[in-house]
C-alpha cells in the first residue's frame, strides 16, 4: 500500500476519533474529504477494497461528538436561526416535490440522499464553528483546499483536459470545468483574508495558494466564473473595511498582472464569446437559450415542480430544438423553480436574502459592541463576496445541490453565533466585574468616607 494512502488512513481515523472529543477537528475532516475525494485520486484506489464510505463515517463522527459535547458549545439564543429554517424547508419541498411530481428515477433518490446528508452537517456546523477562533480554522482549511485544488489542476495530466478545459479534479460537485473554477473562485477571497494573518509562513502559503488557484480557473476557462468573479471584484471594493482597501486593490492589481501572465489565447478566446452578438454566439450558449425558453414552457405547465432530479428528463418534452436529448438547466434559479415548484424557489430565494441579511447584521453587531471587530470584518467579507461568486454564477450553472454552495449560505450563521457568543462573554465578564466592586464597597471592611475637617 502506498505511504500516502497509509497517511490518509491515520489522518481519517484519527479525525473521525478526534471528532467525539473535539468535534471542529470532524468538521475540518469532513470539508477536506468533500474537495479531495480520495475514491478518484490514485493513493485512493488501493483503499476502495475497504468500502469505507468516508464522509459518511465522518460526519456520522462528527454528529456524536457534538451531542457528546453540546453543553460545551456556545449557544445562541435562537435554536433555530431563519436561514436554518430556509434550509430545512428547502429539503422539506423537495421531499414534497419528489411525491407530487410527475416521476421518480435514480437521481431522485441519488439527490434525496445527498441533500439529507448536507443538512444534516449544516445543521451541525451550524453549532460547531460558533467561535472567532473555529471560524479562522475554517478560513485556513479553505485556503489549503484552494492550493490543493489548484495545485492538483496546474498538474493534471493531458488526458484531464476536454476541449482544453481541465476536468476531473477534486470531489464530484466540481469535477466539471465550470464547477471547479466557480468553487475556486469562491475560495479565493478566503485565501486572500488568510494574508492578513501574522505569521509569516501562513502568509507565503496563501500567496502560493492564490497564485495555484488563479492558475486553476485561467485552465477551467468557464465563462460562468469569470463573470461571477468580475461582479464579486467590483462588489469587494464596495464592501472591504475602509483599511484593507489600498491592500485589496494592490492584491487586485497583482492578480490581474498574474491571471494575464498566466492565461493563453484559449482562455480569452472563450471569454470574448460572452459579448459576441447572436450571430456568432458559440453552440453552449445558444442551447442555454433554447433550454431556458423550454423551462418556461415546462414551469408553467407544473407550477409545483417536475420533481427532484426530473428536469432533464423533462425538459426534452418542450422543444423540437433539443432533439429528444437530456439537457442540464445550466442555471440555479430556473432549476429549482422547474424541480421544487414556485414554493421552492421562494424559499431557496428567501433563504439566500436571509444569509445576506445575516452578515449585515453581524457586521453592525460586532463593530458596535466587541473592543476589536477586525477579524469578524474580514471573515464577513469573505463570506459575502464567496456568496456573491455562487449566486451570480448560478445564473449561468446549475448549483441547486452542490453541498459547497450550501456551506457559504450557512457560514453567515455560525459568524452570527460567534459574534453573540462573544458579546454575552464580553458582557458577564463586566457583570462579573460590577458585581466584585460592588461585594467591595458593600462589605463591613470596607473604608468608610474619610472625615470632615
């Protein structure tokens, strides 16, 4: 058995048993197994004779260990935050939309099973990385995930390239082009929020791991993510403390000195196809076109939904154009509202507004009430531009099931929790502190006024 296979075991079993303890070590587990996924990498061939479900085993870990230790966890005052609500109503409706629609198949109970098992964790690390420290763990987990992914991207072998188009790397939510570089560009902003941090050598790391993922979307060449990270820029400008925001735009300038040292003819090729007129509109966008005007048609007919994993069976049904072939909704938005019905995408929709109003109010909560917010401010931000990466990107991909996706939209929670978390601490900590001087200038032995002349 190779070395690396025999690290991973111990790695893997270690967490999963460090998990009942510490359950943060089973969450940063479960995050790297989601983006490595070692059934497709070759140390991870020698280990499918186990069978060993590994995220399954994981997060089953993880689950234990937090009911093990929830009294040690910080808790909010709510037991359910709105957008926790929203999630659990999304799997609810496509529950609903799985009995009422119009069939059932194998990606039905293929969905349906994955869904489960991604609010499950949500709803875990969701009381888990409630913490400014667990918090960073989770900045500095993502940041080894974009080098990794990026690294494994830069070096894929000529046989992972379609269409000049790297395929195949990471775990099965991203091992498509346009996936994968949607996913880096979203880990992108937390790569860049680990620079601010004061070691040295976690700094020459983000740098390393920026220059791997930048390298890895210029190989994706996916429209969807160029567009998704040109709007996601322009907002970060907006949105950074005032401080960073010479450091942001020195970082934008380098990396857009970089993506134009790195990129090829190939890649800017197919990113001037977005504003080719109809004419000249490449054979991928003009089917999107037919696809969409064909959802329309199929939404109207079932306001309730076709049902969870249905629309590409479906969709054929309603255009001539796509000659009886299976064709993705190649948008987020369209998807859920053709699969889960008008009910679904009003909760999808509101669930996503409810993240975004999450980090508005933990951003006022803490620069109003803790002593040194910065790490909050960054984290926040991060979290909001990643949010933005994947809800415009969405309009051009499909990303209704994609478990990372889901993960940003429930981070804004675990910030908000911290944040509580630390303003109650901050606030028995000055009650603690009252409460002494009062016990002091209350007590027998305590001096008494000096007298009158």
């Amino acid at each position: 058995m190779p070395l690396r296979s025999v690290a991973f075991l111990l790695y893997f079993f270690g967490s999963c048993g460090a998990a009942f303890i510490y359950p943060m070590v089973g969450v940063v587990c479960y995050v790297v197994l989601y983006q490595v996924y070692p059934q497709t990498t070759w140390w991870g061939k020698p280990l499918d004779i186990y069978g060993i479900r590994y995220s399954f085993v994981c997060g089953l870990c993880l689950t234990v260990g937090m009911l093990l230790n929830i009294k040690r966890l910080p808790a909010g005052r709510q037991i359910m935050h709105p957008v926790e609500i929203g999630t659990v109503c999304i799997f609810l409706a496509m529950l609903l939309s799985s009995v009422i629609g119009v069939s059932r198949n194998q990606f039905t109970e293929l969905y349906l099973d994955k869904m489960a098992k991604v609010v499950v964790f949500l709803l875990v690390m969701s009381r888990v990385v409630v913490t400014r420290d667990r918090l960073w763990v989770m900045v500095l987990t993502f940041t080894v995930m974009a080098w990794y992914l990026g690294h494994e991207a830069t070096n894929a072998p000529p046989g992972a390239f379609h269409r000049n188009r790297v395929d195949g790397i990471g775990g099965p939510d991203f091992r498509e082009a346009s996936s994968l570089a949607i996913h880096l560009s979203s880990l992108l902003p937390f790569v860049a929020i680990t620079l601010s941090d004061r070691r040295l050598h976690v700094r020459i790391f983000a740098v390393a791991a920026a220059a791997y993922a930048v390298n890895g979307i210029l190989l994706c060449r996916a429209r969807s993510a160029f567009l998704g990270a040109m709007i996601a820029a322009g907002l970060a400008l907006f949105y950074v403390p005032r401080r960073y925001r010479s450091l942001l735009i020195g970082a934008m300038i380098l990396g857009a000195a970089g993506m134009l040292v790195l990129s090829d003819d190939w890649f800017w090729d197919r990113m001037l196809t977005i504003a080719s007129p109809s004419e000249e509109r490449d054979q991928s966008a003009a089917v999107r076109l037919v696809v969409w005007r064909a959802a329309w048609d199929m939404f109207r007919e079932h306001v309730m939904g076709v049902g969870v994993g249905q629309f590409q069976w479906q969709i054929r049904q309603y255009s001539e154009e796509l000659n009886w072939v299976r064709r993705d909704a190649h948008n987020t938005y369209i998807l859920c509202a053709c699969e889960l019905g008008i009910f679904g995408l009003i909760v999808y929709l509101a669930t996503l507004g409810g993240s975004w109003w999450t980090l508005n109010h933990a951003l006022r909560r803490a620069r109003q009430r803790l002593p040194s917010p910065g790490r909050y401010e960054l984290i926040i931000f991060a979290s909001r531009i990643s949010l933005v990466v994947y809800a415009v990107s969405g309009l051009f991909v499909s990303r209704l099931y994609t478990e990372g996706a889901w993960w940003l939209i429930m981070l804004p929670v675990c910030i908000q929790r911290a944040v509580e978390s630390e303003i109650h601490a901050e606030a028995r900590a000055e009650e603690q502190v009252y409460a002494r001087l009062a016990r002091w200038l209350t007590s027998p032995a305590a001096p008494g006024p000096a007298p009158a002349c």
